[in-house]
C-alpha cells in the first residue's frame, strides 16, 4: 500500500502497547517504499510511544499535535514514511 492510516486507533496502555507495536510492524510490512503510515491517538504519551517504537524500527516520524476544543479524539498524530 502506498499509505496505511489508522483513524484513533484505541486507548493504548502500559500493559498492551507491546500489541499495538505488532499492529505498527505488521502495517510497515504492507507499506511500500516510500509510503505513509498514519496514526491519530487521543493521548500524546500514546504517540509518544509509537513514534519511539517506529524510530527504533529505523523509521523515522514526527508527532503532530491535533488537539481542539471540541473533542479530545485524534488529538495526537503520528506520522511516519518507510
């Protein structure tokens, strides 16, 4: 796929973040060369996470901060590109 997008993906916590990185690494493996991996979470220690994950996969990614006043779901966006 040239672009994998997960739209507020799930609450990711402590104990089960290590299944949410499987969900990264299978998603990456679907991407091509070049594609986009795009993530939102509703909290910014969730993108933090992912984004350390990818980067220790040697992919790089930025945060990027979505948050409104109307609602506190895909408030945080991880973006990344194989």
């Amino acid at each position: 796929f040239d672009t994998v997008i997960g739209f507020m993906i799930g609450t990711i916590y402590e104990f089960d973040k290590n299944i949410w990185f499987s969900i990264v690494d299978e998603s990456l493996k679907v991407l091509k060369k070049n594609g986009f991996l795009m993530l939102t979470l509703r909290k910014k220690q969730e993108a933090e996470w992912i984004l350390e994950h990818l980067n220790e996969s040697g992919i790089s990614a930025e945060i990027i901060d979505n948050q409104d006043n109307q609602t506190n779901y895909d408030s945080w966006i991880c973006l990344a590109q194989k």
